[in-house]
C-alpha cells in the first residue's frame, strides 16, 4: 500500500500539467491479483491491510483516489503497480510493463491486453531500461521493485537506479525495498547520494515496530517497507507524512508501529 500509495501521488501530480508522461514499470508482475485465491486467504494480508483502509472515511490524500481505483476492481481483485498506473494515464501518457519471468509475464500480457497507451515488454529491467530511457516525454516516473531473491539484489537496484538517472536525470524514480536489514537500506541510499542525485526521499511503514534496537532484528520480512523517492515532486513528503501516519494505526500490530518520512537530499 505504502508503493502504491506513493505511485497514485506521483501520478496525479504529474497530471497537474498537459504535457504527456511515460510511466516505466521495471517490475510489473502479473498486473492484478486473486484475493479469493487460497494463497491469499491462508496469509490473510488483505483482511488486515487494504480492506480495513477501503472501510474508512476522511482519509488523506492520496489515500482516497488509491481506494477508488482498487474499488474499480471489486471485491475478489487487487490491482498491480500497471494497473494502477494505466487507471491514471490519459491520452497523451504511456506505460511500460516489463517482466522478466515467462509465466507472469503472460498473465500480464493477458492482463493488459487492449488498453490503450500500455505496453508490456518481456526481459530484465536493466537492459530495457537502457532502451526506453530518456522517454521521448522528458517526463515521467520509473519504479523499481525487485523480488529481492539475492542477497545482492538491493545494491544492484540502486546501482541500476544511477545508470538510468543519468540517461533520464530529470525522471522520478520509486525504489521499493523490503526494510528487514537496516544496512542494506543505508547503503543503497548512500550510493545514489554519492553518484551524485540530489534530490532523495526516504519513505517507511513499519506495521510491528523495530525491534533492531533490541538485538532481536526485524521480525518477519514484509512487516517494514520503503520508498527511495528520486526527485520527489513537491509538497511529497508532507503529503506522505500526512497519509502515513493515518495508515499506522489502521495496520498497525501493536504499540511500536510507526512511519517515517525522511529528506536525505535537497529541499523537503
């Protein structure tokens, strides 16, 4: 919800202006996902997460436009990042969906069949990328965010974040990221600081709390996760800050469950 939260914000702050914009999606998955599945009623994530959020009112934005476009999808249904963000284009906008893995990438092909403006591309993001950057827009947002299988797929998203920020340096990227080992974070952060990038948000939803301090490590993986924000259009943060802190006790576990908002570079 955080990824995607974050998305819809950068989407419709991009929207604010006519010119077109490309969104690139380097991690696309299978576009949309079976909440009646038995996987997904054994793990019991939507129970505790999305459906209590699509239960409330008032909320922040951009928690009320992300909720009308997963309520688009019914009951049984949750959207990916590409449809999410194709519910966002308009006319003059582009998506691109690349997938690496020949099974989701024919369901997201399927997924995505006859919209307009979107395109799903089948190979590993960092060679497609080097293809589809700068987009002919000179607009635009890339997200990236790897299954993290290896152990050194953090640093290689960050190092294939730089590569594509200086073809596309005025792009803004969304690195996603599990944040179950601190170190990992701090350096993934440190090089994009170091390569140069000057305007870097850090994002986090903590639904346990951390429980680092006491020796005992993260817990559960998936119970903390993050956003590196590059060039984050502005009035983000504050507007994350606001939706984030209206998130933590709606998902919150316990006492301890916390957000955080952090500018490691350029203006707030």
């Amino acid at each position: 919800m955080l990824k995607h939260a974050a998305l819809v914000a950068v989407l419709a702050h991009l929207r604010k202006k006519d010119a077109p914009f490309a969104v690139i999606d380097a991690h696309a998955g299978r576009g949309v996902y079976d909440l009646s599945s038995a996987e997904a009623n054994k793990t019991g994530e939507a129970r505790s997460g999305i459906v209590r959020v699509l239960a409330e009112t008032g909320l922040p934005d951009p928690l009320p436009l992300y909720c009308q476009i997963v309520r688009g999808f019914g009951d049984a249904h949750y959207p990916g990042s590409p449809l999410i963000a194709a519910r966002l284009l308009r006319r003059q906008d582009r998506l691109v969906a690349i997938e690496k893995h020949p099974e989701e990438f024919a369901a997201l092909a399927a997924t995505l069949a006859g919209i307009k403006n979107v395109r799903a591309v089948e190979g590993d993001y960092r060679a497609q990328m080097k293809k589809l950057l700068p987009p002919p827009e000179r607009r635009g947002v890339v997200l990236i965010d790897p299954p993290y299988e290896a152990e050194d797929e953090f640093i290689d998203a960050a190092r294939a974040l730089i590569a594509s920020w200086r073809r596309f340096a005025t792009g803004i990227y969304l690195l996603w990221y599990p944040a179950k080992h601190r170190p990992s974070v701090d350096a993934a952060a440190g090089e994009l600081l170091h390569a140069g990038i000057a305007s870097l948000l850090r994002l986090e939803l903590d639904i346990d709390g951390v429980s680092e301090a006491r020796g005992e490590g993260r817990g559960p993986p998936m119970t903390a996760t993050g956003l590196l924000v590059v060039n984050a259009p502005y009035g983000l943060a504050d507007q994350m800050n606001v939706a984030l802190r209206r998130l933590v006790p709606l998902l919150g576990r316990g006492r301890d469950a916390s957000a955080s908002v952090k500018v490691l570079a350029g203006e707030p």
